[in-house]
C-alpha cells in the first residue's frame, strides 16, 4: 500500500479518486483551497464523504503558496502524486486570467519542486482535451503537435506538459499528462453544461445552447476517468534513449514522460445528450440557441490507442447510462 497526494481532492474528480484509492487500501492525504469559483458547499458535501475514511486527511491548502507547499512535501514522505487541481473552465478565463497564472502555472511549478526535492516515484497530473485548439484532423492524437491552444486555460494546461518535460529531463523525474475530455457524472461541476442543463429543465428555465447545439463532445463518464487514472498512476514512464524530436512521438521522450488522452473515442452531437438528459428527466427542455462561444472548439474525439495498450482498459461508459446516473444523483442531493 501507498501513501499518495491527491491535489484538489475536494473536486469533482479528485473526490472520485481520492474514494478509490481510499477502497484499494491506501493512504491519502488531500488538499484543496476551496475556493468560490462554484459552490463551496458541494465541495464540502464531498469532503464530508471521504473524510470519515481511517486513510484519509485533508489540509486546507492552495497550490500557489510556495512556502505551505514545501512544508507538506517535506512532512508527508508521499510515494507518488496525482495533481488534479487547477482553475477550471474556458469562459472564465477569459474574464479571470490570472486564476490561471496562479493556479495552474504557479501552483504546477510547486508540485513538481516538491516532486523532485522529496524523490516522488511518480507525478500524475490533468491536461485537457482543450490542449488541441485549432487542430481539425480527428480523432485527436497523442503523436501530434498542440501548439494552437484558443483558450489561456488550454495555454497553461499545455505549459504544465511542458513544465513537466522539463523536470523529467532535468531531475529524472517520471511524470504523466493525461488529457480529460469532457467528465461528467455524479457530484460533477455546476458550472458545466450537464449540471447547468439539469437545474435549469427542472426549474422551468431555457438552456443555452451554444453554437445553435452544432458540436460534437467525446463524453466521458466519471468512473472510466477514475478507473484509467488507478491503472495508468502504476504505469511508470521511463526513458527511451534512443527517442529523438525528430522521429518520436510527442507523447513520449528520452525522459521518463508521457502523455495520454483519456476519453470515450464515440463524439455524441451536443442535442442527441441533450436528448438523453430530457429522456433521463422526463421533461422537454427549453432551449436558446446562440452563437459559438470564444474560445469554445466545434468537435473533439480521443484517440486511445495508447493508453488502451498501456493499462489494458477502455472507456465504454455509454452517455444514455451516463447521464443517466448523474440525474438519478441529482435529484437525490437536491432532494
């Protein structure tokens, strides 16, 4: 068994995996700032269900503090880490930009300080399928250049990828990117559109649909996402020395590094899961259609190939079954 740092452990996903690694036996020591860019109480709703756990702690700590950070790396002796938090969402970025700086830049930086100082065996942390920006040739690959982002958070996401090369090559310390598209599922994000679109249909309340609902999203139900980052955290990157820029994938490096997409590789039309979620709630939504939204992509599709082959799982949640399960979640919560 393993004592782990779960970063943003009071998150939608961190709280998923801090469960699970929890129910394999190991030793958990979460952090996050709670703060207020969505309802603070959900994530204390979270926390209330994995702190009464014997393996877990939580510390109230934010990524940014240089000194708090140190001090907790210095005191835990954790074996590995896997870094989820950050400050999510594309729209606020544009309104808030230096959340990001602060969070995913400042706060990446001081994980891997701690992660090299205090010989981590491994780094995992979040990417995002917004790192692809205004690449067109689907699905979207690993093996292929991201160097177009559209959005500052998809900017920092792909500056923690770089970040984390850099350490790897430098101090010899394995560590791997993972690529979420679009998680969603029970205790999920309130500002995301499954979240938003369930209160608002069950409150008699339009949605707003984005680009007339002409876009594509690869789905991926929360438990896949959990279950492939148990499995990938003991898949150890090592150095290939015989990798070169030239003839190598981006993915993957001299250095102990890699890179994965995790998603559900079937793109569903933003109205056929809206069309589930009416049939899951049993009533017809409302809907205003808009325009494309800056910094939004039309379509996104996950090649996995390379993770399927790394941890012998594929996502295979269907979005019926999906959201499903998080309006049965729903209206349990909210009563």
């Amino acid at each position: 068994m393993m004592k782990f740092l779960v970063t943003g452990a009071a998150g939608f996903i961190g709280f998923h995996v801090s469960q699970r690694l929890l129910s394999l036996g190991h030793e958990v020591v979460g952090i996050d700032n709670l703060n207020d860019y969505y309802d603070v109480s959900l994530k204390e709703a979270r926390l209330a269900l994995i702190e009464e756990h014997p393996q877990f702690r939580f510390i109230k700590l934010d990524l940014a503090d240089r000194e708090g950070m140190a001090a907790l790396f210095a005191a835990e002796g954790f074996q590995r880490v896997i870094h989820l938090a950050a400050q999510a969402g594309v729209r606020y970025s544009l309104e808030n930009p230096h959340a990001y700086a602060d969070a995913n830049l400042i706060g990446h930086l001081n994980i891997l300080e701690g992660c090299r100082h205090h010989k981590i065996e491994h780094l995992l942390y979040a990417s995002s399928s917004s790192v692809y920006g205004l690449n067109r040739k689907l699905p979207f690959s690993t093996n292929d250049t991201v160097d177009h982002p559209i959005s500052l958070y998809a900017a920092t996401k792909k500056a923690n990828e770089l970040m984390s090369h850099s350490y790897s090559h430098l101090f010899n310390l394995p560590t791997t990117g993972l690529r979420f598209f679009t998680v969603y599922g029970p205790w999920g994000r309130p500002d995301m559109a499954l979240f938003k679109f369930t209160k608002a249909i069950i409150e008699g309340r339009s949605i707003d649909v984005y680009n007339h609902g002409d876009m594509r999203r690869d789905f991926t139900y929360i438990d896949d996402i959990v279950e492939s980052i148990v499995r990938i955290q003991a898949v150890i990157p090592a150095a290939n020395p015989s990798w070169t820029v030239e003839t190598g994938s981006p993915a993957t490096s001299s250095a102990p590094y890699a890179i994965y997409n995790i998603g559900n590789s079937q793109p569903v039309r933003l109205m056929e899961y809206i069309e589930s979620l009416e049939r899951a709630l049993g009533k017809i939504a409302k809907k205003n259609l808009l325009p494309m939204q800056p910094g939004d992509v039309l379509e996104t599709s996950a090649d996995t190939s390379a993770l399927d082959k790394a941890i012998g799982f594929k996502p295979q949640t269907s979005v019926e079954d999906g959201v499903q399960r998080f309006v049965d979640w729903y209206r349990s919560f909210y009563q």
